[in-house]
C-alpha cells in the first residue's frame, strides 16, 4: 500500500524544508499542505509516474498524509489497468 510513499516523501520535501512530518501526519491539519503545494504535487506525480489525475479527485481528503496519498495513487494505478 505505500509503494508510493518514498516518492511522495521526496517531492513533498523539495517544497517543505522546514516541517518534519511521518506517514501518518495529517498533512492538511498541520498546513503543512495548501493548495499551491497540492498542484505542484500532483503536477510532480503524474509527471515521474505518466499519469493523469482527474481534476475532481483533488480534493484535500486525498492529499490528507503520505499514507493515504499512496493509497491514492493505488488506486488511479488499479483503475487504469
């Protein structure tokens, strides 16, 4: 499930220099996560994993912690096989 944590760890800390945060860390609650961040992520994912992610899916309960973001982007990998 979080075969895509590693990556999503090393995007997130491209931008986020200053805060420490572990798998779990509600990203959105912390602020560690805005908006901006949010579309510079998903331009990064889709990018390193040709991928598209609808616009509808982004949404602040998918980009919650790096856990459930791999879930995420397990799920967009199920969908388009």
């Amino acid at each position: 499930m979080l075969k895509y944590a590693g990556v999503v760890r090393e995007i997130l800390e491209e931008v986020i220099m200053y805060e420490e945060f572990e798998d779990d860390t509600d990203l959105i609650r912390e602020e560690i996560l805005d908006s901006l961040t949010i579309v510079y992520l998903v331009v990064q994912l889709e990018e390193r994993f040709h991928i598209t992610i609808d616009e509808k899916l982004v949404v602040p309960e998918n980009f919650n912690s790096i856990r459930t973001i791999s879930a995420f982007l397990d799920q967009i990998e199920k969908n388009s096989l």
